[in-house]
C-alpha cells in the first residue's frame, strides 16, 4: 500500500463531514504505521476539533499510555494543509510538533496557511501530493482563495425547449421527483441559496434542505438564505421567513418593514441600484467580503439574467425534462444578453447525466 491509498482513506473520510463543515472545509486525516492505520479522523463539524486532532486523540484512546511511541516514526496523511493561524481552534502544526512523526503526506496546499513552511522550518519531511481527490474535496474553497470572491452556481429546471416559469399557477414543477431531490444535496453543499422576490411571492417556497438523510446528522447547519426585493413587497408569511436558521433581504432600502410575528434571525443587506433594479456586481462585492465560498442561486429570469449578463455565474446546473412548454411557460433566462449556454467557447459541459426521466447537464464557465 502507498501514499495514494492512505491519502484515498483519508478523503473518504473527510466526506463524511460534506454537509457539515461550510464555511469551513472538508478534511479527512490517517496515522500510519508500518503500513497500518492506527488512528483516523475528520473535521466533523464548523468550529469543531480538526481532522488531524482528531485521528491523534483516536491513537490517545487507543494506546493510552503508549501513545507517543506509537505516534513515532508514524506517516500521518491529511488531505489538506494543516493549519498555521490561529482560528475558531488553534493552530494545529502546533499539535503535531509534539511528536516525532517520520513523514507529514498532504494531499492538497491551503493557499491561506503556511503549515508546511512551518513544519519543514521544524525538521519534518512533509510531502505535497498535489492529489486530484483532495483538491476536489474543497473546490469552492480554492476558488475563494484565488479569485476572492464566492463560487456561484445556478440551478434551473426547464423544458425542452428552455422555459422554466410556468404561468399556469395550477401546476408547480417542471422536472421530477428525482431531480428535486438531487437539488438537495446541491442546497446542502451551499453556504447561500439566493432567490428573487417574485419567486418568493409567486411560488411560496421553503429554499431549504429537507432531504432526511442529510437533516438527520446531528451536526448539520441548513444554509442561510438570501432574498433579492428591491421594494421590499414580499410575501412575508411564506416558509423562506418562518423557517429557522439565517435570512437575508437584500435591497436598496435602509430599513425592513414591520413583518409577522414569529419571523426570527433575519436581517438586511442593502445594495446599490443599477438601472432600477438591485445591483447584482455589488451583492459578489460585499458578499466576497463575509466568510461564504459557494452560493447556490435558484431564481426566476430577471435575477438569473442579472447575475448571468454580469458574468457572475460560475457553474450552470439544468435540469431538463422532455417535455415542450411552448406558451404555457416564459424562457428561464431574462438577461439582456443572447447567451448561447451550449457555445462551446463560453462553458464546458462538465458533466451530463439522466436524473430519473429528467436529463441533467452542468456548464462551468471557461
């Protein structure tokens, strides 16, 4: 067995805490010893102890009063770069100075530490695999650190022939069960989901997580959500406001209205205008400023097409269902711009699946 394999232990470990850890990362850790893991772990949850402190206090458990010997001339693999700055935990090249580990194996560098810096200055051989699987785990992490502003994706169902809001207030969805379903691990995975005020007034939605297999783990935190209304006419009784965790209007005004009773944890974000409407360049501004890494927007044409025309869409996620809406729906993109999604110069298709009888295609941004 070799460094791929630990290091693969190691990711699959740190997928174990996907839904979990946002704002924070993904990050899964082995301590080997001729060729046996004795002690594993993972980041389990935003502000909790890290993957290595964990899989170090598992050979303390274990081993008792051998630990130490045990942890020496021991290869320990962590998918991600150790800490050096002191944050919600303390620094954990810290901890792992304390023992004579033989080799520190890192399956991807964090650009916003410099633990192996620190630890080669200390005397440890530490190896950087630079591993796919790794830098996958924490992609929208990555993106942050390098661009300085969130990884944003776009969710749409639509119909073959590209409409997505159905007039019709009789029927509700477009595409099937199994698709909604599948947008529920893309809600969990976000930090954000964003919608519109039309949506929020015309459909009456949730825009949570409510997947039981995912809402079932004790440590999971359901993503804040965010509300475009410029005018700030919204249907205030909806389950988007009622529902608890985090909700954010974002508007040109200065101040929310009065609103129900029973709406909790609510506050405004207020935004520059720009031709009438919301200012979608200065949202990714002020945005890029909290401690978010992924926004999830799930929204009519006119926001869409905002955020689109701006090129501020990283990732387009269709959902498409074989059926023709002709006139019984509006085109799902308002934009001023002609954007053809499937010109191979403007997007890659990076991925293109069937969800039940529904096909899914992701376009990423060249």
């Amino acid at each position: 067995m070799n460094d791929t394999h630990f290091i693969s232990k190691a990711v699959s470990l740190a997928l174990k805490g996907k839904f979990n850890t946002k704002p924070g990362v993904n990050v899964g850790c082995v301590i080997v010893k001729n060729n046996k893991i004795i002690g594993q772990g993972f980041y389990e949850k935003y502000g909790g102890a890290h993957a290595e402190i964990n899989a170090i206090n598992e050979v303390k458990r274990k081993y008792k009063k051998n630990f130490v010997s045990q942890l020496a001339e021991s290869d320990i693999y962590v998918t991600l770069e150790p800490c050096s700055k002191k944050g919600k935990t303390g620094a954990c090249v810290n901890e792992l100075k304390k023992y004579d580990f033989k080799r520190i194996v890192i399956g991807a560098k964090d650009p916003t530490q410099n633990g192996i810096k620190n630890l080669q200055l200390a005397g440890y051989e530490v190896i950087n695999l630079n591993n796919q699987q790794c830098l996958a785990l924490n992609e929208s992490f990555f993106y942050k650190a390098k661009f300085k502003k969130p990884f944003v994706r776009a969710k749409i169902a639509m119909s073959s022939d590209h409409k997505s809001v159905l007039i019709s207030k009789k029927r509700k969805w477009i595409t099937g069960i199994p698709a909604r379903n599948d947008v529920q691990t893309l809600r969990a995975e976000a930090d954000i989901i964003l919608t519109g005020a039309g949506t929020i007034n015309e459909d009456n939605p949730s825009m949570n997580v409510r997947s039981k297999k995912i809402i079932a783990n004790k440590n999971f935190i359901q993503p804040e959500r965010y509300v475009f209304s410029n005018n700030l006419k919204l249907n205030w009784s909806a389950p988007f406001f009622k529902l608890p965790g985090k909700k954010v209007v974002v508007t040109s005004k200065k101040n929310l209205p009065r609103f129900p009773r029973g709406i909790n944890d609510i506050s405004l974000m207020s935004l520059k205008r720009n031709s009438g409407s919301l200012s979608s360049k200065d949202f990714i501004k002020k945005i890029s400023k909290l401690n978010i890494n992924n926004i999830l927007i799930e929204a009519g044409p006119k926001l869409l097409g905002s955020f689109g025309d701006n090129n501020l869409i990283d990732e387009y996620i269709f959902y498409i269902s074989q059926e023709k809406l002709g006139d019984k729906a509006l085109y799902f993109y308002g934009g001023s711009k002609q954007l053809n999604f499937f010109d191979k110069k403007l997007f890659d298709i990076v991925d293109e699946t069937n969800i039940g009888k529904d096909r899914k295609i992701i376009l990423r941004k060249k």
